[in-house]
C-alpha cells in the first residue's frame, strides 16, 4: 500500500506539493514509484496505485492516433526506456492518471 502515512522525513525527491496536475518527463525510481523532472530541473516523486488511470497515446503504449488504457507494466517499461513527457494528476503524492 503506497498511502501509508508520512513519516515527515523525505529523501528530497517530490519534496513540495503533493496534490496537483504537474508534468514533466517520466522518470523511474522503483516498482510503483516514478519520478517527473520538470523544465526547471525540479524532480517530484509520486506512486501510482491499482486505480491510477494510465493512458497512452503512442507514448506509454497504442497509437498516436487514439488515447489507449495503459497498465502499469507499459508505464514502466515507458518510464525505463526515458524521453517521455507526461501530464499527472496526483493527489497525496499518488498519481489518479496519467
């Protein structure tokens, strides 16, 4: 479970607000857990649940032509190979889509 609660403590990463629509380019840091490095340098933190809605366009997975329901496993893969930029509705540090 990723909502666990908070600690306080950070490793710096996703420090900031944790509830927004931010975007960036994709980022991997581990099984569930992804980064989004924004224009300015800044990296933000967030994970993702099994409700998190993952859609793709060509980019996570389908065609450019169509938005297309990804799963997590596209996501990661996306998120590994790098040069994705992406859109996150995140809300208490866990992305609702992407």
């Amino acid at each position: 479970d990723h909502t666990g609660g908070d600690s306080g403590a950070g490793d710096g990463a996703g420090e900031g607000e944790k509830s927004g629509l931010f975007s960036g380019e994709l980022g991997y840091m581990a099984p569930g857990k992804y980064s989004l490095t924004g224009g300015e340098g800044t990296e933000r933190a967030f994970f993702t649940s099994t409700d998190t809605e993952i859609n793709g366009a060509g980019w996570i997975c389908g065609d450019s032509r169509t938005i297309t329901p990804c799963t997590e496993e596209d996501l990661e893969a996306a998120a590994k190979k790098g040069g994705i930029a992406v859109a996150v509705q995140v809300e208490d540090g866990v992305a609702v889509s992407i």
